[in-house]
C-alpha cells in the first residue's frame, strides 16, 4: 500500500528517494493512456476539485486533463472574484465545502502557505498546484522526472548530474522546489547564473550545501553553459512589488541558438518551467531553439500529465489498478506519431 | 409519475408537505453515491447547463458535483461580461439557446424575476439556483432537509419545531425561502432576532402568521437562543445600496462558544447557509464552534448535493431508475469515515 | 477515409460542394443523439480543449456540449487574462503545450489570423470559432445547412437560391464566410442591404462576382426582401473604432412581424447569426417574430450542435463507427417533441 493515499501533496519535503522513484514508476505507467495507445476509466465516477485563486492555464488544464485521462470529472474554480473568499470567507471553511464535493483537489493560490491551510480544513487529499513564491511540488516531480528521461539518451543518470540554473532564481519558485529534490540525489554539481539581485534564496543554498553538492554562483553565462542540463527561468515580473526593477532584469540573460552554439555542449539539454516570455525586451529562450531536439520544454509538459496522473493515481489508492479498466481508443490521434 | 419531471423548480411557493417529503425520500436514496459507497451513471451523456451570472462558488460547484455523481456532463458559464448579453440579448434568447444544448439548467442571476423569466424560453427544466433577492428554492429544502435530520437525533420532528432566526432578515433570501416552507408544517415556534432595519419583511411575516405559527421578534439574543435550531445569516452587503449601513450591523449579532454555552440549549443545533464572513468586523459565527458538534453548517453543504441530486433525478424522471445503472467504487474515499 | 482526419478547419476556403455534402451527411446522422433519442460515447476518453480568448456564450457552449454528445470531455479556457499569453507566451508556445494535453481544440481569438497561427504549433486539429472579423468557419458551415433544411420545406435546393443579406455586412464575419460558401453553388442571387459604410468588402464581392452569381446591392429594404431566405444581422459595436459610428447605425434596418407582411413572401425563411440585439436602440429583430414559424433562428442554433458534432467525428476519424457505441437514454428529455 503507498504511502500516500490519503494523503496531501503540498511540499517537496515530504519526498525522499524511494518515494520519488515509486511516483516515477507510476508516472510510466501512465504513458499509454497520455499517448492515447488505450484509454482508462479507473476513477469514472470521481470529481476533481480544480481550484485556482491565481491566473494559470498551463498547471490548471494540466491538472485537469490527467484526472480525465483517468476516467474522473473535473469542476473547476477560476480567481479570487468569483468566490466566497471575497464574501470574506475563510480559506478553512471553502476547503470544508469544496472537498465535500470531491475526491480529490488540485489548488493554487497568491499567497506562500496558504494551500497548506486550506488542506487543514479539507476532508479529501490536496494537491498544492502553486502558493505564491512558496512551493510548486508537482511542477518540481515533473522537471525531476523529464530530466532523469532525457539523461536517459545519453546512459546517465541524476547522481552526478551537472546542471545550471539561470535567470530569476529569486522568485522563481519551480527552482527553489527542485533544488531541494535534485539535492536528495548524489554528487549533482549545481551552478547558478543570474543577477545578484535574483540570487537563490539563502534557505535553499543551505539546502544544496548540507547535503554535500558542488555549487557554482556567477552572474555571468561565459563558461557556465556546458552542463548536462541548463534550466532557464522568466523573470517572475509579478512578485516584484516594483515593476520597473523586473524590468531592468528582463532580457538580461538569453538563450538563443548562437548562444547555445557557443557555450553549451553538443548534448545540453535546455528546460525551462513555462510560460516563456517571448516579448522583445524578455525573450529568454528565442523561438530559434525550436528546431533543436535538445529543447526539451514540450516533453516537460508533456510529462507535467504523467506525474499528476500518477499522483491522482497514489493519492486515490488506484495505481495498480488503472489497467483493469482499459478499453481501446476509437478515434485518431496524432499523439501516437510523438 | 412524479410531479416534478418536465417542470422548473422556481420558488419554494411550488411545494407542498407532500411534495417536499417525496423529494426528501429520493434524496436519502443518493446518499451511498455522495458518499462513494456506489457509483451511478444513470445520467451518463446528459447535459447540466450550469449559467452563473452572480459570482458563487459553493452552489455552483454543489449543482455541476451532484450533476456529475449522476453520471451527467456540466457545461458552465460564469459572469455577465463573458455572456452574449452584453452584446444585447435578451433573457429569453439566451434561454432559448442554452436549452438546446442542454437537458437541464441551474442558473443564478442577481436580478430578482430573472430565472422565471428565463424560464419560459427554455425549452428543459430550470432550476433557480437564487435570483437576486428573491428565491433560492434549493438553499431552502436543504436547510429543512438539514433540520429534519438533525432532529432525529433528539427524536423530533419540524411538526413542533423551535427555531430562531437571526441577522440579516431582511435580505437574507434563504431565511425568506426557508419561512415560508416551515410555515407549511404545524406548531412552529419562530424567534426573530435582528437589528429593526433589518427585519424579516411583511410579507414573510404574512405567510408565518396566516399558517398559525406562533411568532416572537426581538432585536435582542438575551432569551432568544434556547431553541431546538439557531439559524445564524451573514449582513448581505452585496445587497445594500449604502454600504456604511451594512458596516454598522455587521458583528451585531454574533455568535461564538461562549455565547452558545451561556444562552443555547446544550443540544441546539446551530445553521448557516454560508459563506459566512470570518473577517474580524463581521465574524456573526466563530471559528471556535467548529469542534461543537451541534454545528450543522458542514452537514448542510453534503447535503445540499444530495438534494440537488433528488431535484436532477426528479425533474429528468430517473428518480427509480438510479441504482439500475450502480456500479462499484474502485478508488479509496476518505468520505466512507464522515 | 476522409480528406478532414488530423487536419485543421480554419477557413470555408478550405471546402468545396462535394466535402460541404460530406460534412451534411454526418451531420443529419448526429440528430438522434442532438435530439436524445439514443446517446454515443464513442469519443469516451477524448479532450477537448476548448480556448474562447474573446467573450462567447453560445459558440462556446455549442462546441463543449457537442463534444460531450460524441461522449468526450471538455477542457476550457475562458478569457485573456487567466492564460500565460499575459505573461508574454506565444500562440505558438500555447498550442504546442494545449496540444500536449487535448485531442482536438476549438478555438475563438480577437485577432484575424490568430487561430491559423496557433494551428501552426498544434498537435492535433485546431477548429476555428472565430478569429476577430476574419473567419468563422463553423458559423458559416450552419447557416448553410439551415439553408439547404429550410429548403426542403418548399422543395427548393440550394442551387437557385434568392437570399437577402441585410445590416452590418461590413464587419460581420458570418456574412463574410457565408457568402464565400454559397458563391460554391450555382444561380444564387444575392441582395446585400447595408448602409453605404457597411457594405460588404470588395474581396467578397469579388467572389461572389468571379462565380457568376446575381448580385443587387441597396441602402433600402423596400423591394429588397421577397426572397426565400434574409439573413438579418446585428450592428458588430465591438469592431468599430468610434463607437458612436456604430450607435447611428444600430436600429437602421430593423425587421419586425409588420415589415415582415409588407415586405416578404409567406415563406420567406428569416435567419440570423445571434445574438440579436434586443435593446430599444438596436432590435434589429424584433421578439414579434417569434411566434412566426419562418423564424429559423433558433432551429440555426441547433443544427451548430449537428455541425460541430460532424467536424470533431471528421477530424477524429470517428464518423462512421459513432453508432457502434450507442446505447439507450433513460431519462426524460422535452427534446423529443421539437
């Protein structure tokens, strides 16, 4: 039995290895269902509470989709408007009702720990979707899970990982998470590009530090790109409280093929959490990376459904059975040529 | 043949005794599904359009949940500004339309009248999920729904019932609803309490009067809350055209373990009909009754869904079919222990 | 197998009588599931990811509740503002990652050419729902088939057609696209009666020229509306710079039960694409036309349900296999008496 039906998902802390290989092991599980190779009705019958407090469409139909690809429903909450919260609810008592409708709730919202909160109040496992600049645990599972995939290619594996992390690692919450879960691995040298001003956060250096990793810091990108893996990031415009001091930001580390040319290996692989921010005065990874197969931001959404499906899966006890319910897919898709 | 199939529910002025305990009987019967004991697709391919032109969470997401526990599909639409009619059309157009692409409709709407009038272009069953200050037909048999279950408990029944009403009675539209089906029982003790300007309005206080009941109105709780129910309502400040006047009466009334202990039977059952306003200024029902478990407020969401529930199985005439289309529950629910 | 599996539907330019014929035949077999007399669920399993960037009710709804009648779900995304497009995304980016999670989206975006560009970076069939004052394909696709119904009631084909396009043929695309699609046939003739300012675009013109059709163009209704169809329209404020432009010319041509008597045959069909604007000042068509059973506005709104339910079995491949994952409705549905 998992460890973790019934439970929450809220944090990166509360995996270590083992658990993170268990989830990644259903994560596969789940291709043939993602591909649309067969179809699964395991959770028919079963509603999603998919509460988002904060403007997404990427995390929110991701989360959506992966509970339809396992047969479940999905009712959905959109901003803070439309809500009781602006009759000055208390996030205890929407958590109360929400999960008195469902089985299962993916939520993000603005504020650091507030998902933490409403699962106090919830009667069904949440699954924290984004706090504000806090965690981001499934975005985190997914960058994890793509980077051991594409390593794959080239017969490596996490332990001894060279990556570079760059851009605003400040605000930039998908970073902080996976810092934390690379660092439950062995020997993974890290270096960090950005501003001064954007550096990662002390707490999660520490992290990184404790655990024995080798730690570069530069606000320069000459010589720091050959890394196994390089995650670029966009400057989190809307957590500075001054938007002119994002700004000067914007633009200033890019990514583009000559760069990759230049200072990457032949094999880099480039990731990125999404959205990327393509406008002139940001454009931090150029569009002309689309044509190279190291672009690997696609497979990242791609693998975002296998990861949630998999946590659906765990948190409602049903990963060993999802092939019970199978029944062939019927109409055409181009999903298969991926 | 039921009553209800084919037909709007609009307003409580529909029901009779005999009425609201037929639908009370098919609401007992969905609650294995609520609760995940067994699962029912007998709605599987129908249609819920679920129109929400005033912002709610709570009814919203209990009308499309307790649509999807059927088996059915929920089509929504939130808010004026996304709606055609802001280009002009008229109710009964937009009625018109949606109905053809539905096979039952739950609408909100904050002008009072508005789902009636919508009501006569549909071409399927409307269900008034509150028109403005008007009607809110399902909050009221669910809160009565709710008191003839808790009084089991102490081996009651609504024939006899002692109930105080209290806050904002003025616009409080579940309390109108809820009055008015209590005034179709016998011997009903009501007790008023609210500030003067916001009083339950006459006509109410005709429908109470003309049934017989017995009557006590005070702007004063001293005395007033040893009742077998104590139905506590928030200051409705969406419904104010000043809104300094409904500061002024928020935290009026208010109502917390201490006061409970002092002016409560040890067994009166306290209601809401939610959200109720947590902010400091207002806080008419404190956090610290949660652990009180004569607080019925929770109850009253689960089962709000298992009379919405009844309300779709009546009026699409599946009311005895439902557990012909039953099938197990593959996932682990957290519910089961509620 | 048919030339539309896997491909987009993003223009009328894309379709010729033969593949228009194609499109009707699958639609005349959605009826008996539009009309619940049998359901399907061949697409049990299938996403929709339905993308509405600008307000919609109905086309919105039409698209989500025709695929929940092929048995599939629906994904949705309201609004510019909730998407990663504000964080500076690219279409391109949007459809690569919307792509990743649907089987099949449809699509509606302010901007002309907005919804071919994001095909462009889609993985599977993108259907255009209208893309600013450029195209919507699927409105045309239903007007045409409400055409050739309404037809049939006199014995008349579409070959041979006299139809009346009156109001804002300027900037209204469904007048645009439809035109474009009758031009296919033969011996239509068109009157166009608009303001001088409003008048049909040369480059429709032009087509509608080029095919050798009869063409009448007038400022005035007299004379101009003994045809077997007019297709009235409403005055699209929203696409006029100067809003007080718009203002002189809503209410212009104004159709009413009383012009309908002087002015049109007994049987001269009217239609519109809705919504009609009903307010005093506009109220190009007028309520006391809906007791007229030549009004087929509403019989348009349903065959978008037959239309659309046609295109996603064509593009996925299904069309000939739906009525292999029958099964029988049991619930009550007012649908059967239209």
């Amino acid at each position: 039995m998992s460890q973790f039906k019934g439970q929450h998902i809220l944090s990166v802390n509360q995996f270590d290895r083992q658990s993170i290989e268990h989830i990644f092991t259903i994560a596969d599980k789940m291709a043939p269902y993602a591909k649309r190779q067969k179809r699964t009705s395991v959770l028919e019958g079963a509603i999603l509470g998919n509460l988002f407090f904060e403007p997404s469409t990427r995390t929110r139909v991701s989360f959506g989709c992966a509970f339809n690809l396992l047969g479940g429903e999905v009712r959905e909450t959109t901003g803070m408007g439309s809500s009781a919260l602006s009759k000055g609810e208390s996030l205890f008592d929407t958590a109360r009702i929400i999960s008195s409708y469902s089985d299962v709730i993916a939520m993000r919202h603005p504020e650091a720990g507030s998902v933490a909160n409403f699962a106090k109040g919830s009667r069904v496992p949440v699954l924290n979707g984004g706090d504000g600049a806090n965690e981001h645990p499934t975005q985190a599972l997914l960058d994890l899970f793509t980077i051991e995939k594409e390593l794959l290619h080239s017969g490596n594996k996490i332990d001894g990982l060279d990556i570079t992390l760059m851009g605003d690692l400040k605000y930039g919450r998908t970073v902080h998470s996976l810092s934390k879960l690379l660092s439950l691995y062995n020997n993974i040298h890290f270096t960090l590009v950005s501003p001064k001003a954007l550096a990662l956060p002390d707490s999660i250096l520490s992290v990184i530090d404790n655990a024995g990793h080798k730690l570069t810091i530069s606000d320069d990108l000459q010589g720091n790109l050959n890394a196994d893996i390089v995650y670029q990031t966009r400057v989190q415009e809307e957590r500075f409280d001054n938007k002119e001091e994002a700004n000067q930001y914007r633009g200033r580390f890019r990514l583009n093929q000559k760069i990759y040319t230049e200072h990457c290996k032949s094999n880099t692989v480039i990731m990125h959490p999404l959205p990327r921010d393509s406008r002139a005065e940001a454009n931090e990874l150029d569009n002309d990376m689309n044509a190279n197969p190291n672009l690997a931001i696609f497979r990242q959404a791609d693998n975002g459904v296998l990861v949630r499906m998999a946590l659906f899966a765990l948190t409602l006890g049903v990963e060993n059975i999802v092939d019970k319910y199978e029944s062939q897919v019927p109409w055409y898709s181009t999903k298969h040529q991926d």
